[in-house]
C-alpha cells in the first residue's frame, strides 16, 4: 500500500499494525458496464488511491481496488475497512455513471 509516512526505523513502525490487517476488511465485487480498466483506475485514483500495479490495482488507506475487463466493462473488486466500504463504492458508483453517461 502506499505509504504517507516514513519509517521511524525502531519500535514505533509495528505500533499501529491494526491498521496493515485485512481481518476487518470485506470484498465486494461489481460489474461497471462501459468502463474501462483506465477510466476505472483515474476514478479511483479521485478517491486517493494510489497505483500499485497499471490498469490492474489502486491501493488507498484502508481499501484496495482490483479491476478486471469483462465483455461489458470492467469488475471491480473492492477490498476494504468494513467501515469504509459502503462509502467507496457508493461515491465511485457515481462517479462511474457519470463517467459513462
């Protein structure tokens, strides 16, 4: 994931480890008709995620995002917070349908 600060280089990088665990995230999948992998990538890099791999993943705090090409579009693979991931998909739901519209 992409870091926003630096490591201390002692004790302090494994204080906040509940932050790096993927035990209280939740994955859910969507379809996005007319959305391609590049579109999808720039929406998600509006909601301040950061490429971790072209066109295939953007990483943000708390939240990860795989894209996949179907016939259609794109699938979306949101793994996040479970406190986050109502909101992410919802704001990238609107972003998208106006992306296509």
């Amino acid at each position: 994931m992409p870091i926003s600060t630096s490591s201390f280089g002692d004790d302090r990088d494994g204080r906040y480890t509940e932050y790096e665990s993927s035990t209280q995230n939740e994955v859910e999948s969507m379809d996005f008709d007319g959305l391609t992998p590049e579109s999808a990538e720039t929406l998600l890099k509006r909601l301040g995620g950061g490429v971790a791999e072209k066109h295939r993943v953007v990483e943000g705090i708390g939240w990860k995002a795989t894209i996949e090409t179907n016939d259609s579009g794109v699938t979306i693979h949101f793994d996040a917070h479970d406190e986050l991931l109502d909101d992410l998909i919802r704001r990238f739901e609107e972003m998208a349908d106006r992306a296509v519209s």
